[in-house]
C-alpha cells in the first residue's frame, strides 16, 4: 500500500501543451510536446504515445498534467522532461487527464 507521504512526493502540475511535433524517431507512434509549467518550472518537453486520439492541432493549447519531478528520461534521441498524464480508453489508447475547467498553469495537484 502506498501512503499519503509516498503520495505527496509526486509533484503533479498543470502545464499548457505550447506545440506538438510528430516524433518519427520513437519506437512506438507518439508526439513531441513543449508543455508551459510557468514559474521556476518554465518550459519542460515530454514525449507523449497519444497519436490514436489526438492530432497535434487538437492538443496545442490544451491544459495537461505531467509529473515533473522525475529524472529526464531519453527516448531516442528525445529527453523526455516530464511524464504527461493519461487514461486508456477502451481499446488501451491513452487519453490525457487534464483539469476539468481553466485553471492557472503550474498549480500542484493535491
């Protein structure tokens, strides 16, 4: 069982999606983002496997949540800064969670 403290180090935030690029180069189809975290989080990229269900028009400007404190992670020649959030839907593609109304970017989930 996890507990609230394992919980409360997870720092999960809403970002604004600010592009989205095909990421050709991944083994699996995905997007390359540059999500807005504001703050003196800034500007963070991720890789994301959403390609079933989003085009890159449909996501740029939309809020997301994405942990930002773990460790970079390379995917290819991609640094992936941040983990993007995501349900599967029912055929097990990814659906991104994200705030449920406008909120301010760089809020902290809790």
């Amino acid at each position: 069982m996890a507990t609230i403290d394992d919980f409360q180090k997870l720092d999960i935030r809403v970002g604004r999606i600010l592009s989205c690029d095909l990421f050709p180069e991944a083994r699996k189809p995905a997007y390359k983002l540059i999500i807005d975290f504001a703050g003196e989080i800034g500007t963070k990229q991720s890789s994301a496997q959403i390609t079933e269900n989003y085009r890159p028009e449909d996501v740029v400007g939309r809020l997301v949540l994405c942990v930002v404190n773990f460790p970079p992670r390379q995917i290819g020649p991609y640094v992936s800064e941040v983990l993007t959030l995501g349900v599967p839907d029912e055929q097990g593609n990814v659906v991104l969670v994200h705030p449920g109304r406008d909120v301010p970017v760089g809020g902290r989930l809790y």
